[in-house]
C-alpha cells in the first residue's frame, strides 16, 4: 500500500525516510521516519475449550491493535464469560480490515474416544474403512495400525483419513490387527488407547 508522509510525501515501501516540515518563518525542520509494515491481527480466542468443573469459561479474544470488538451476542469488550456450552465467535475490526475467530465451549472435558472393533472393506459403503469418529475437541496425534508380526501396516495423524484395509496395495485376508490411538484432550492431557481390530472380508 501507499504511505503519506508528514509534508505529503507519497511512499510505497518499508524503510527509513526524511522529511521536511516547512515554516512560514523559517526554520525548517527535518523529521526521520521508520515506515515498517504490520501484518493484520486477527483475533485468537484459543482452542476449543470445555467447562471443567462448573461454568463460566473466561474466553480472550487476543489481537494486537484491535480497534473494536463485536461477540455474538453484541458485547463490545475483548473478554468474554460464557455460561452456555455452545460456538462463540468475535469479530475484530482494526486498521487492517474486519477478522474473526470461533471457539467451540463443550459441556465436559471428558469424551470417549471411538474405536471400532471390526470393519468389512468389501466395497458396500457400509464399514469399508477403518478410522477414529466422534473426536469431540480431541486433537489426534496419531493412529497407528500393527500386523500380527509388529510390523506397523497404517498411520496418520489426520482424524479424517482412515485405513481401507490394504497393505502395500495388497488385500490381506480376514486377520485381527492392534492399534494404539494418541491423542490429547481437552485439557491438553496426552492420552493412548490400544486394542484389536478385525479386518474381515
């Protein structure tokens, strides 16, 4: 973007810069300026949270140079006290621009995590693959897959890919596999679940 000086100077550029200040008497004055670029501060109200042992959950919306903030329920300051379980969203309105940022309050800090105990990858569309489903705040660190041997056949740390089933491309017959799933909760404590699961064909 462009930049005016003190004295109308147009710059486009971060940098140092001189400028004069012109008197009607005289007794001009030069000025040095630092123009310096700020990316924008958009808004960070943190991760999704939970309601450890009783509400409220104080909820900072982090900006630098936040002009005004706007909660969903109008509120105009930069904290905000829910009460309710729910999506709490604010928008931060700077120099920069207009930003926002959501956070999601749930009721416990305690979800089980679902692992399947058998999947069928025969190509109906039901059970065909195996994954982690109803990851409620939990972030996974990772989903690893082990052959009778110990020899590692999956893994990813993305909950929304899953393992179809093949390994290296073949199709093993119907076998039980073990599993570890890392993961970390709510309230940023690393948890691992172990167990079988059965590939069936």
């Amino acid at each position: 973007g462009n930049y005016t000086l003190p004295g109308g100077r147009m710059v486009s550029q971060p940098g140092q810069y001189s400028a004069v200040l012109k008197r009607a008497k005289g007794c001009d004055s030069i000025l040095f300026i630092t123009v310096s670029v700020v990316p924008p501060s958009k808004p960070y109200i943190g991760n999704d949270t939970c309601f450890i042992n009783s509400p409220p959950v104080i909820l900072h919306a982090n900006a630098l140079y936040g002009d005004s903030y706007r909660w969903g329920n109008g509120s105009t300051d930069s904290v905000f006290t829910a009460y309710q379980p729910g999506t709490y969203m604010v928008q931060v309105t700077n120099p920069c621009g207009v930003f926002a940022d959501t956070v999601i309050v749930f009721p416990t800090c305690t979800f089980p995590v679902f692992v399947p105990s058998a999947f069928t990858p025969n190509g109906d569309g039901h059970n065909d693959v195996f994954r982690i489903t109803g990851l409620q705040g939990q972030k996974l660190i990772d989903l690893s897959v082990y052959n009778r041997w110990g020899q590692l056949v999956f893994r990813t740390n993305d909950p929304l890919k899953a393992w179809d089933g093949t390994i290296n491309g073949k199709k093993p017959a119907t076998e039980t596999f073990v599993y570890i799933v890392r993961y970390i909760t709510l309230l940023g404590i690393t948890k691992s679940i172990q167990g079988t699961v059965s590939l069936i064909r």
